[in-house]
C-alpha cells in the first residue's frame, strides 16, 4: 500500500445493518464511518450537512434502531444508507459526504488525500 492510502479495517468486519467509525488522521474523534447496506460497503465523512457537528452519539452510533438510516442525534435529521440523502430534519434534501475507497487485500483503504480538507 502507498504512503498516501489510509487502511480502516478488513471489508469483512463491516455487518450489515451497523456502523463504524474510524479516527484515520489520529485526531482523537472520529472523522469517518463506514457501513454496510444491501451488502454494499460506503464510507462518509462524519459530519452532518446542517451544522458540522459529528453524528453519532457514542462509539459506533450512526444508525438507527432498526439499521436502515443513519442518523445525527445532535438534529434528528435522518439519511439513507446508499446515498446519504437527508430524508428527515433541517437538512432535508442536503446530503453526506461520501468518500471513495477500494479494496486492497480484503482491507478497507482510503486515499488520505480526500480527508486533507478535514484535518483540522
């Protein structure tokens, strides 16, 4: 793996239905989450599209009870799994942002390049 590519976790640690989030720049919190939806992996930056302010409210607590949306708890504001539309609350229409990943030896990697925006 190159220098630039930023390892999450194995693709196969990802269950359907939960998310995780991961503190790639070693900033102390966590800047991304990764999930897996209809057996389709995404990943986004953990940052809700109305204020900026991270979404979970605990370790790993994206989603909710039922696993079919993510959900900032500081808003209520609810997104879909697949494109990270906000269907719910005061960001109705905005959206996550999505990152791009691949897959490198059943790993989760991302290109550190995508997060440079984020690390402060």
């Amino acid at each position: 793996m190159s220098h630039e590519a930023l390892v999450l976790c194995r693709l196969d640690e990802l269950v359907e239905g939960q998310a995780r989030g991961f503190d790639p720049l070693g900033t102390g919190k966590d800047s991304v989450f990764a999930l897996r939806h209809d057996g389709e992996v995404r990943v986004y930056r953990n940052s809700c599209p109305h204020l900026e302010v991270r979404l979970e409210y605990r370790k790993d607590r994206f989603l909710s009870v039922d696993g079919r949306q993510i959900v900032c708890y500081a808003h209520g504001a609810r997104f879909l799994p697949d494109s990270g539309l906000c269907v719910y609350g005061p960001c109705l229409g905005d959206s996550l942002s999505a990152l791009q990943w691949h897959a490198e030896a059943d790993w989760l990697v991302l290109e550190a390049d995508q997060l440079e925006a984020y690390a402060s």
